[in-house]
C-alpha cells in the first residue's frame, strides 16, 4: 500500500519521515505545540508550520464538531493590521468587499484581488475602531500579502500596515455547544455578539478578542490570545467544555467540515487564476466600494458572463473524486475538481469543481475521471450542509 | 497491536495468510494508522487474475487514497463484502479484515515476504 495524496491537499500530508535529517528550525510551532503532542495529535507540516492534522481521528474530530463542539488550533493564521487616518480609503483599496460599511466590532469576509479580479487570497476583514482594521489571511500567503498590502497602502498614504502575525494566537471553538463552554469563562456576553461580529474581553484571565466567526459551517468562536496566554486559555476552555463534549480538533477536520459547508479553500477551490465570479463568490463582492484593485475586471467578467463555474457535487457512482481529477464528458476533459472527500457527517462523497457555464446547473450530470474510471456525479447546491437544516436525526 | 505471526507481510504494508494454496489478504495495523478513517475500498472481481507487486483495488481514507498491491499471484476466488459495505472495520481490526481471498500460482513464493519479525523491524 502507499499513499498516494493529491499533490496540493494541505491535509494529505504523510507523517515526517523518520530518516529525514532532523532539522527543528525548518518548521514554526504554535504555542501549543506541546499541548498537541501530549495529546497524541498526529502533527504535519502546513504552511511552513508544523501542526495538528487529528487527534482521535478526523470523522470522530468532524462529528464532534457537528454535535457538540470542537476546539482548533489556529494560529498558523496570518494577521495583517492596517491602521492611520485614511485607514478606511486603504482597506477599500485592497480588499473586494466594502468595509467602509463595516461598523467598529463588525467583520466581513472578502478577496484579495489582483488587478484581473483573481484571488491573491481569502480573508476576514475586522473594524477593530474608526480607523484600524484587522485583517485575518491564510498562513501559506502571509508573506505575499503583507508585501502586496504594504505597496498599496503605502502608495495610498495616510496609513500604514503591519504584519501582526506574532502577535496573535488564534483558537477556533466550534460546534453548538460553544457558547456554553465558553461563557463560563468570560465576562463577555457571548449571546450579545452576532454572527460576524466581535467583542473585547477577558477569557480565563487573558486578554482577547471574541469574534463570532469561523470555518465550519457551525457556530462557532474565533479568540484571538496573546501567544504566552494560548496555553492557559486552551486549557480551560477544554476543562469548562468537557461537560458538554468539548474536544481538541485539528486540520483533518477543519477541512472537511469546511467543505461540507461548502466553504471555498485558497490554493484548492480558488487561487490567481479564478475570479470570485467564476467561485460563486459573488456575494461577497461590495460593488458600493469603488477603490478595489480587481474592480473594473470583476464589472466587465459580470456584465459578459462567465465561462466556468465552481459547482458542488456529488458522486451518483462508487468512489471519491480529488483535487486535480477530470471532470469529463463523453470521455473529455471539460473541468477539473477542485477538493472532494467522503463526508464523515453527510456520509457522502462530495466535492466542488470548475465545470462548463452550460454544465453549472443543479442536476447536471457530471462524469470524473477517478484514476481512469469515468464515475457519474451530479451537480448540487451548495452548501452540501447547512446548520439548523441538516440537523442529526435519529 | 501485534503483528501476528500466521502470516507474512511486504514492505508495502499488506498482510497475507496462507492455506494451502488459498490466501487472505488485507492491510496491515500500521498502514490502517497512516490512513487514517477508512471510508472506502475498491476491490476486484471474483475471478481477475492478480498479479505479485501490481495493484489490485484501492482504499480511500478521508484523507487520501492508496493502491492496494497484491503480494502474490493469483486468482480472486472470493471479495469481502462486509468491508466493502463498513471500511471502517479496515481500522477497528486490520488483521482479522481480510479484502480477498486469492488461489495462489506459486504457494512457495510466500518464503520470499517478510515474517512477523522482519515487518516490525522495517516499521523501526
């Protein structure tokens, strides 16, 4: 047997190969890498940062999540800060939703565009006060976005950036019983918070931020903690949460319930070569902002229509598409999937890929090419999960 | 979990058991383990002619898929269809889950494949 991983999976990674020269500066840790690792967590290299992949196993991790709750490590996420009087003109400027609209302690989610409207990332664009955002990137593009960021505040003027990224911990609390493993430990009034949006506070002592964010598909809390405060607050939300079956869950699990709830991942579902258009993404776009790089592209790909669309999936025949498998017809390439698993909580195989406009449709049929057997799947809607409408039942 | 010793096992993580000339053939504990959930498995038709290191089915984890390799030569005589319908038990009990049952060409090409010792010593 060997393992096979589709080759850009941030998740199929196998365990570090115990020959392999030892090399501990290769890899950033979070601050709770010992907490992951005495817990028994299988730990994979992602993004240059060494992190937990699962614990007990991704179908039990997910099913918790769905369930109960579940409680990720995040921190390999990048922040981004952008602050200074003109603040708002700056953020309008380089990300594609319009944060102008954004109240202090509200967030959207939003694009990163290069001027042809493709996705230089994905991210959670924050009002931290009047005048200073805070913007939350994957950990894989921190680098390049704080470089492209910084030029065009930096050409704007009247406000600078700042790559935070050190300065945050990030911890996920996810699932339906969070906000009773969390509420105990703060002064904050969790029920108070919307979805999307955020509140200053203390958990455990610790000073953080609570915002009502997450990547799941649940309800859900991201924290953000001083990194010498992650472990301490760690801890008590796992002991305040045991009651209720509050369990650590790792990256495994976070990409598949991400895709059950049909949540788009950079580098898989979307990247520089696909507009927000073509990933059904529109919704997000805030037309009224008339400063966003990518702008006049995204207007005219709008006004023409586009070629392809990233459509949800499922398999009508055995088997499980992956990323970078065919979609096909009558035997011929006509798009590509984009990321596919089985579903530990649908208990499917499901997946997006980018098919023909003609093909977009919910109950198109589909072929894929799974290592040379054409599998029938049909078109879905997405998301493939909903909350409150897929509940659990007997 | 042991690695028992009624068997033998390649260095691509199968297991085979041996009677006569029929054999069982599965995964073993410790590639269950690098897969993690196992959701699926492909397995071949009662009948195909298998042949020794070429693949004969694939098994899907949540995660992943990898290509099952016969460790000998044969003919599928019989496919499990209890782990076709819960590849779950592929983890619960990797070596009491066999996938298929094989009339093997040569029963003596069985010495060539690792004992109990040798595979735990490649795994370290």
């Amino acid at each position: 047997m060997t393992v096979a991983n589709a080759p850009n999976d941030p998740t199929a990674n196998v365990p570090n190969d115990p020959t392999a020269p030892n090399d501990p500066n290769a890899l950033s840790r979070t601050p709770l890498d010992s907490r992951h690792r005495a817990a028994g967590a299988r730990m994979v290299p992602f993004a240059s940062w060494e992190m937990p992949l699962e614990y007990t196993g991704i179908a039990a991790e997910h099913l918790a999540v769905r369930t109960r709750a579940g409680l990720f490590d995040v921190s390999h996420m990048g922040e981004i800060e952008i602050a200074g009087k003109d603040a708002v003109a700056a953020v309008q400027r380089v990300v594609c939703s319009d944060p102008a609209r954004l109240d202090r302690g509200q967030a959207q989610y939003a694009g990163l565009l290069t001027p042809d409207g493709t996705f230089l990332d994905d991210l959670v664009v924050y009002r931290l006060a009047p005048t200073h955002f805070l913007l939350v990137v994957n950990a894989s593009n921190v680098a390049k976005d704080f470089a492209w960021i910084s030029e065009q505040v930096k050409a704007a003027g009247g406000a600078v950036a700042v790559d935070s990224s050190s300065r945050y911990a990030l911890l996920a609390l996810q699932g339906p019983a969070a906000p009773e493993a969390l509420q105990p430990l703060t002064g904050v009034e969790l029920a108070a918070i919307p979805p999307f949006g955020f509140a200053f506070g203390e958990v455990a002592g610790a000073r953080v931020t609570i915002a009502r964010t997450g990547y799941t598909g649940e309800d859900g809390f991201e924290i953000f903690v001083p990194p010498n405060m992650a472990d301490r607050v760690w801890q008590a939300i796992l002991e305040s949460g045991r009651p209720v079956g509050v369990v650590p869950a790792g990256l495994g699990a976070r990409d598949t319930l991400r895709l059950e709830a049909g949540m788009r991942l950079y580098g898989n579902d979307i990247d520089d070569t696909t507009t927000a258009l073509e990933a059904g993404l529109g919704w997000m776009i805030g037309w009224s902002n008339e400063r966003f790089i990518g702008r006049d592209r995204l207007l005219q790909q709008k006004e023409q229509g586009v070629a392809r669309r990233l459509v949800g999936f499922e398999m009508v025949d055995p088997g499980i598409a992956r990323h970078g498998y065919r979609v096909t017809q009558q035997g011929e390439p006509v798009g590509v999937v984009t990321s596919g698993t089985q579903t530990p909580y649908l208990k499917k195989a499901i997946g997006l890929a980018y098919v023909p406009a003609a093909l977009a449709g919910a109950g198109s049929e589909l072929a894929v090419d799974i290592r040379g057997r054409q599998a029938r799947a049909r078109v879905v809607p997405l998301p493939f999960y909903k909350r409150g409408r897929d509940a659990v039942s007997g | 979990m042991p690695y028992p010793d009624d068997r033998r096992y390649t260095k691509d993580h199968e297991w085979i058991r041996v009677a006569g000339d029929v054999a069982e053939v599965g995964i073993t504990d410790y590639a269950q383990q690098q897969l993690g959930d196992v959701v699926y498995v492909e397995l071949p038709d009662v009948g195909a002619q298998i042949a020794a290191g070429q693949a004969f089915g694939s098994i899907e984890s949540v995660k992943a898929v990898s290509e099952l390799f016969a460790p000998m030569a044969g003919q599928v005589m019989e496919v499990n269809g209890d782990v076709k319908q819960h590849p779950e038990a592929v983890n619960r009990d990797p070596h009491a889950t066999w996938m298929i049952k094989v009339r093997l060409s040569n029963p003596g090409e069985a010495a060539a494949l690792l004992d109990s010792a040798q595979y735990q010593k490649l795994l370290g």
